[in-house]
C-alpha cells in the first residue's frame, strides 16, 4: 500500500494518541471525519494498522527487571526455537539476527529469582537450545513506539 502524505499524517496522529477521535484528527489535517475515518479502515485491511494498544509501564506492573538475551541455537532449529520462544511468559520481543547470535530477545521479569528460573527453566530446556548471554538492563533511558514517518 502507497502512503501519501495525509496517511502519514492520520498515522503521526494516532502514534501519538490511538484513542483521539477522528474528528479531532481531521480538523488538525482539514479533512472530513468520514474521510479520515475510511483511510482508517483501509489502512487497518491493508496491515499497516496492525492494532491499539494501551502502553503499560512494566515496573508498575510488577515486572522490575528487564533483559536482553542473545540466543545460539542449533542449525536448523530456528523455526522450533522460535515457535517455543513464543508460548514463554515473559518474553516480549523476538529477533531473528545476523552476526554472533541467532535470536536476540527481550524478557521481562519480576525480579532476577524469576529472571534465573525464565532462562534456566524455560529457555535453556527448549529444544536446540545452544547457548545464550543475559544482559541485564539497569534502565531504560529513551524508548519510543512511534515510527518515524
């Protein structure tokens, strides 16, 4: 799909609050709310709206510590670690990487007792599992989710 320059301008305004009504959205783009409110719907048929999320603060809900892991598995067993990574609570993101490590995760945990069981007990079991390296994250200085467009 072909994003012009009033789609990119729907989605900065929805990046930046997902729950402002159309129709303050088209008043900052001087368009209709109908319109804005079709380009919506075909920008979400299309995948380039994939969803609206509410953005938790994980400390506040009890998950205090944060890793980044790098993970080597075994050659060939990338799709199985993959679908096995998935189905494990705590693991928010997965990458699949050039370079040194195959997968390259970000896990949140209660604390670093959970954080030990969720790399001992659940990641070092599943299968072609090789070898990984935790970096525990001591903060997080800038995040953002919103795209650059």
């Amino acid at each position: 799909m072909n994003l012009d320059d009033t789609d990119r301008a729907i989605l900065r305004a929805l990046q930046s609050n997902a729950r402002k009504p159309f129709s303050e959205i088209a008043r900052e783009i001087e368009m209709s709310s109908a319109t804005v409110h079709d380009r919506v719907n075909r920008m979400e048929e299309a995948g380039v709206i994939r969803g609206y999320h509410a953005d938790l603060d994980p400390k506040a809900v009890g998950l205090g510590t944060s890793a980044i892991v790098g993970l080597r598995v075994e050659q060939g067993r990338e799709d199985e670690a993959l679908d096995q990574l998935a189905d494990i609570e705590g693991v928010q993101e997965i990458n699949l990487t050039t370079g040194e490590w195959d997968i390259i995760l970000r896990v949140y945990a209660e604390n670093t007792d959970t954080l030990r069981d969720l790399m001992f007990e659940e990641i070092a079991d599943m299968d072609g599992f090789a070898r990984s390296q935790t970096m525990v994250v001591l903060g997080t200085e800038y995040e953002s989710k919103e795209l650059p467009l």
